[in-house]
C-alpha cells in the first residue's frame, strides 16, 4: 500500500516535469520577482519622496502660489491708492469747499456724497468712503453728511497732522471701541497742498481684508499676516486681533535672523508642525510692508510615510504568500497564453498543430508592424498642427499646472530637442493696414496675420536650427527659439529682427513691431516672458515704422523716461465743445489732443494711457450731464475696447465714432435749441465783457431771460456755475498778462475786472500760487525752454 502510494508520486512529479520544463521553471522564478520585489521598490520610493523630495516640491509649489497671490493683492492695495490719489486731486475737493456752508449750498453736498458713494463701491474691499472738513464745526461726508463731535473730530485731526499727505494707518473711529482698528487710506485734501484742511478716508472691510489675505496659504490651517517694516501696523488673516500671537513673533524671529541672500522660503517647527513659510516685500505709499504665510505641510507628508511603511510591510508578508500561489497558478499559466491565440488567431484551431504558435504570432505582429507604420506616418503629417497648438497653449499660460519636467516631457514627444538647451522668446505686431484700404478689406486681418507668419517661418528656419512660429492672429505673431549652450547672443537676434521687419514691410507693406526677451533655461518660464515681450512691444515710439525692442534693455533704461504732452487745456476745451454741442470743434480739438499726445516721439502706452484719460474725463463729462454712461454706450466696455487697440491710425476714429458721437447725439436730442443759443449768446457776453463789472442779474438782462432761468440754464448747458465760468476765464486771460506782458498787477487786475486784493486772492485759490509768483515762474519756464533750444 505504501510502496503503492510513492510510486504514483513519483510518477506525478516526473509527468509535473516533463509537462512544464525549463519554461515553466523560469516563468515561475518571474512571477515570483514581479509579484514581490515591486512592492519593496515601490515602498522605498514612497518613503524617500515623503521624505525629502515631497517637502521639496511642496515647498517651492507653495512659494510660487504665495507670490502670485501676493501680487494680486499688492496690485489691488495699488489700485486702491492710485483711485484714491485721482479722485483726491480731482477739482470737486479744491479750496472752495474750505470754510463752505453746505446748509445753503445743498447740492453740492449732494454732488459730494453722490461722488463717495461711487468711489464706495467701485472696490468691493472698501467699507465706507468719507470726507472730513476741518472747520469750526467739522463736517463730515459719507453715505449723508453732518456734523462731527468733538470726541470724533479729535480722530480725523490726528489724521490730518502727519506730514505725509498719503498713506495707511490703523484707526479706531469709535471712541468708545479703542480697539475696533480699521486698515485705512488717508489722503489729504486738496490733493499736493501744503496746507490741508480736510483728508478724504477709504475705509476698508476688516473680515474681507482678512479673507484677501487667507489667500496666501492654500490650507485651511496656518498663519498669514502683513506688517510695517517701520511699525504702527499689523494685519492678520484672522481678523479678529491686530496683537502678534507668539507664533508670528517666533516667525518674525526666524526671519530677521535669515540672511539677505537667504531664500524667501523655508521650512519651519513649530510645536511639533512643519510650515512652509513664505515671505516678501510690498512697496507702499512712503513705507515698505513685509508679508509672512506660514502653512502646514507635516498633515501631508506624515499620512505618506505611513502608506510607505505599511507598503513595505505588506510587500514583505507578499513575498512569503507568492511563492505558494505562484505554485497554484502554474497549472494555469499557459491558459492566458491559449486566449491570446484564440483572441489575435482565431483561426488556429483549425490548422491543428501544422504551425508553430510562434510564428503565427510573428506573422500577425508583422501586419500590425505594418499598420503602425502608417499611423506613425499619419502623425508626422499632424505633428506640427499639435507642435503649434501645444506651443500656442504654453504662451498663453495655459500649462501652468505642469511641472518643469513634465513640459520637458511634453516637449521631447513632440520631438523637440530641449536637453542643455536655453529659450528666447519674440513678439511681432503688425500695424499700418488701416492705410492700405485700397489693398486690403475690412476683414482680411486673418489672411494677412497667415501670410505673414509664413513669411516669419521661412525666414527664421534660414537663421536658427529650432525656431517655432505660432500665428496670434489680430495681426500678431510669436515666436520660440531654441538653441543649444548659451543660446543666440542678443546682437543675432536684434539683426534678425530687423531683417525680419524690413522683409514684411517690403513685402506686405506693413511696419513691424519686433519684441524680444533674454535668453531662459527653464520652460516654465517662457508664458512670463511672451506676457512681458508682449507688453514691451507696446512701448514702441507711436508711428514709429518698424522698430525692435530688447526686454533687457528696456528694462535697464527704465520703461518711464518719456513723459508724455498731456495737454489739460486741449482736455478742458474738448469737455467743453461736447457739453456746448460744438460737434466740429470737438472734432478738430480731439486731432489737435492726440497730435500732441503722440508728438516727441511718445509710445504707444503713453498714447493708450492718456487716450484712456481723455475717455475717463469725457465719461465724467456725460455724469455731470445727467445721463447713464451705460445706456448712453449701449453697456460697451470702452476702456477695454480702446485698450485692444493695436494700430495707431484706428484710435481717433474709435474715438469718434464710440464716444464723441454717441454724446453730442444725445445732448442734441436732450438740449433745447432756443436755451443754447441763449447761453451762446451769454458766453459771448462774458468774453466781451469779462473786464467789466458784469454779474448775473446784467447779462440776464442782456440776452432778456431771469437771472434763474439763466443760472439753470448755463449749468445745465456748460456744467459749470456762472461765476465759475466767469473766474476761471478772467483768471485764464490774466495768466496770458502775466506771462506775456510787463504791466503791473493791479494793472493786470483792472483789465481782468477785479480789485488788486481781491485779485491776488482769488488768483492763489484758483492757482495754489500767487500771480507774482506765477510770473516769475512762467519766465523762468520760457528761459529754460530758449536755453535748451
């Protein structure tokens, strides 16, 4: 019995053998090593990113979130200051609202508090908005206007007794809540005066200040807070307490004592926590900020090691239980191969063993070597619609999710060579196809945008072994170079540039804008330097022809050398043709104000900057009328219309034909015929008579209407008060005495219709000088101007 039963054991490990071989044996030690060693490989790979690289990477994607984030609300507490500055310089808070009785003079405290209410909600961070005059009794503008208590007047006169006339501070407005601070903007009033007598406050929403800042940590978790190097003020992102807790002075600590040639990055322990701490520099108003964004990491990285521990752990019990299911599965370890068979060759079965299952394999692997030869050619002839496609996404900034070495991938399988290899980015904006009517149509933008760029193609493949041309359409083009070493030195790309002009200009007729940045080695950073060539192609001179500009070296010069001719008095007298209805001199002063925007060889964003001006003094024109911007503009975004233009010549007829048009048509339509011939007829009045003691009453008399329907009628038709109107034109005919002839003052004062005390006053009102003193500057200009010509 027992001989028996080893015999048919002996016999079943023979048949074992004989069945499976070699083959068997070799596949089964595979499986054993497939099934175990990965999971150890996997674990260890797991603990050492966890371990170092994780943090690593962790660290940097924090530091590039925190100062993009950083940036935003850096250019939102500039844009707050800049709004704050304009409207503080803005004539509605000049001299006459000093010593002001608003009781009598209601509508023109309705008219200020209308203007804080919109200065209130043209940010959504600002709280409240408000104007405080000093007086013997103190005023006090908001959402409604009043007077102020001593108590609550003593807050706003601290504010007023700085000598800065601009800047941030922390308030508490409540006397009885001291510690209620609010971040607030003072600005005072009248905007570059020595000697204030109000201060105009932005009074910003703590929690939502609060929330901008949470921003900088991408936790829900952590420390994020903005300082004054200099002290006095504090925020935190909590919101509730403006004292530093202990772990923002331990930040603080560890930040002092980091070198200035530190990273602004680090790690940093606190109570058993890893941060990532990230901190920088805002430049405000006559101060410099610091902030600090400290998030946790260890909630992230802890969870990892574990899973990397308990990989391991499990890849270990693993190798123990392969090894006895690898046994199990070898009586079934042909049968994949036998469906494969089935699956690829269905038709073996019915040639039996004739053929070998091999070379039935190799036979079918050759017909689908066949057709992934065609496919592969097929993807050559598509590869460089995908090559333009990606490059025209990573201009643009659509890949910022992808790390360095992921587009490094991307770019390889696109056949790209990039190893060792640096990056030089080039913009090019076409401009003069408005003066080529007769040789192309409205709408032809996209043919010539196509023509040129193939024109940009052939002509850099001739310069550089890799140049990539990708068609921005809008008469636009960029360009991708890549070169081994180095890179290409900027004298080569400056020569190509200007080659490249000159052929599009010979060739299209066209001039040609050539922008180009500095050579880079990372690709991460070629959406920042196509956004800055970008916006460096708009400093090109205005009408220039072609021209190509260096990133570095506008950077080095300094992109604000050239100031622009704004010229206020072309300003003045263009609101003032468009609120009289004087179609055709608006239209002659509007050519006159862009000749001398543009005039000295100006660039193109000084024009657009002061075109943007001009438009934002004829929409407060059209407020003063009392009409709805929106509905008189159909509610077209004007400002990014004017801003989207590209070529110089289509400025003025935009201008035209968007905003000029549209007002006089509407104020034709509101303004009745026989009330504007009446004030014709008073303004001529004024101008004839303006040395003479007129008044209301006498040029009521003179055009045969009443003193009020005169006064309503001139505001209404001009925007301005009588006696405004007649102050500023004497005090404009007395500068021209001043600057042009040597007569005495109270000469000056007699042929301008006013008393020599009276003169002088109200000449330093108007002027924030005295005529002395404006003469002597005038003069000084006038020597200084035939000196250096």
């Amino acid at each position: 019995m027992e001989n028996g039963t080893t015999e048919k054991r002996k016999g079943f490990i023979r048949g074992w053998k004989g069945r499976k071989g070699r083959y068997y044996r070799n596949n089964l030690i595979i499986v054993l090593i497939v099934s175990s060693i990965p999971g150890l490989i996997i674990g260890l790979l797991v603990y050492w990113m966890a371990g170092g690289s994780l943090e690593d990477e962790l660290l940097e994607m924090h530091n590039r979130q925190i100062e993009q984030r950083a940036a935003n609300i850096d250019d939102q507490l500039s844009n707050l200051e800049l709004m704050l500055a304009h409207w503080a310089f803005d004539p509605k808070f000049d001299y006459s609202l000093k010593g002001m009785d608003f009781t009598m003079d209601h509508e023109r405290a309705w008219d200020i508090t209308k203007t804080l209410l919109v200065m209130q909600g043209s940010n959504s961070m600002a709280r409240q908005v408000e104007l405080y005059l000093a007086d013997e009794r103190p005023v006090l503008f908001g959402t409604e206007y009043g007077t102020v208590t001593s108590s609550g007047a003593a807050v706003y006169e601290k504010l007023m007794k700085t000598e800065q006339s601009t800047y941030w501070t922390e308030t508490a407005f409540d006397p009885a809540k001291p510690k209620s601070k609010e971040l607030t903007l003072v600005h005072h009033i009248p905007g570059g005066s020595l000697e204030p007598f109000g201060v105009l406050l932005l009074r910003m929403d703590t929690q939502k200040v609060a929330d901008m800042l949470r921003t900088m940590t991408p936790y829900n978790s952590g420390e994020v807070y903005m300082l004054q190097k200099s002290g006095g003020l504090f925020i935190s992102g909590s919101g509730v307490d403006n004292a530093p807790t202990p772990f923002v002075g331990a930040l603080q600590t560890a930040i002092e004592t980091r070198g200035s040639g530190d990273s602004t990055s680090f790690l940093y322990d606190w109570n058993g926590v890893t941060y990532a701490v990230t901190y920088g520099d805002f430049s405000r108003i006559s101060s410099e900020w610091a902030y600090v964004s400290a998030s946790p990491i260890s909630s992230i990285t802890s969870p990892v090691v574990e899973l990397s521990r308990t990989i391991i752990t499990v890849s270990l019990s693993a190798l123990l239980l392969a090894a006895v299911l690898s046994w199990i599965a070898s009586r079934r370890i042909y049968s994949p191969f036998r469906r494969l068979l089935k699956t690829l060759l269905p038709e073996h079965d019915a040639s039996g063993d004739r053929e070998d299952e091999v070379t039935l394999i190799e036979r079918h692997w050759q017909n689908l070597h066949g057709q992934q030869n065609a496919l592969q050619y097929t993807l050559s002839e598509q590869l460089p619609h995908v090559q333009r496609s990606f490059l025209h996404q990573l201009f643009l900034g659509y890949h910022y999710a992808f790390s360095e070495q992921e587009l490094l991938g991307r770019m390889k399988q696109y056949k790209w060579e990039v190893d060792n290899c640096v990056f030089v980015v080039l913009y090019i904006q076409l401009t003069g196809i408005s003066s080529l009517e007769a040789k192309f149509r409205s709408g032809d933008e996209s043919l010539v945008s196509f023509a040129a760029v193939n024109i940009i193609g052939e002509l850099a493949a001739e310069h550089f072994d890799q140049a990539e041309t990708v068609n921005l359409h809008n008469l636009t083009a960029g360009i991708l170079l890549i070169e081994r070493g180095s890179g290409p030195e900027a004298a080569r790309v400056q020569a190509f540039g200007e080659e490249m002009a000159a052929t599009l200009n010979r060739m299209l007729k066209l001039q040609a804008t050539v922008a180009y940045s500095s050579p880079m080695e990372h690709i991460s950073s070629i959406p920042r330097s196509f956004e800055a060539v970008k916006q460096a192609a708009k400093h090109r001179r205005y009408g220039g022809g072609n021209q190509v500009v260096s990133l570095e070296q506008l950077e080095r010069e300094g992109e604000g050398a050239h100031m622009p001719q704004y010229s206020f008095a072309l300003e003045r007298g263009l609101i003032q043709a468009l609120r009289t209805g004087e179609a055709e001199e608006a239209d002659r002063l509007l050519e006159e104000f862009l000749t001398t925007l543009s005039a000295d060889g100006a660039k193109v964003i000084d024009v657009q900057q002061g075109m943007l001006h001009l438009l934002g003094a004829v929409q407060h024109a059209v407020l003063e009328a009392g009409i709805a911007p929106n509905q008189l503009f159909k509610g077209k975004n004007l400002y990014a219309g004017l801003s989207q233009i590209h070529e110089p010549g289509m400025i003025l007829p935009w201008f035209r034909d968007q905003v000029v048009s549209p007002f006089l048509k509407e104020l034709s339509e509101r303004s009745d015929a026989g009330i504007r011939r009446t004030i014709d007829q008073a303004m001529l009045y004024i101008q004839e008579h303006y040395m003479d003691n007129i008044s209301l009453d006498s040029c009521a008399d003179y055009t045969g209407t009443s003193p009020f329907l005169l006064s309503k009628s001139f505001k209404r038709v001009t925007g301005q008060n009588f006696i405004d109107y007649l102050t500023e034109l004497r005090i404009e005919k007395a500068k021209e005495l001043l600057r042009d002839t040597d007569l005495k003052m109270n000469d000056v004062a007699l042929q301008v219709g006013y008393q020599q005390s009276y003169f002088n006053r109200i000449f330093k009102k108007q002027e924030d000088i005295t005529p002395t003193r404006y003469r002597e500057l005038s003069r000084h200009e006038g020597e200084k101007g035939t000196g250096s010509r």
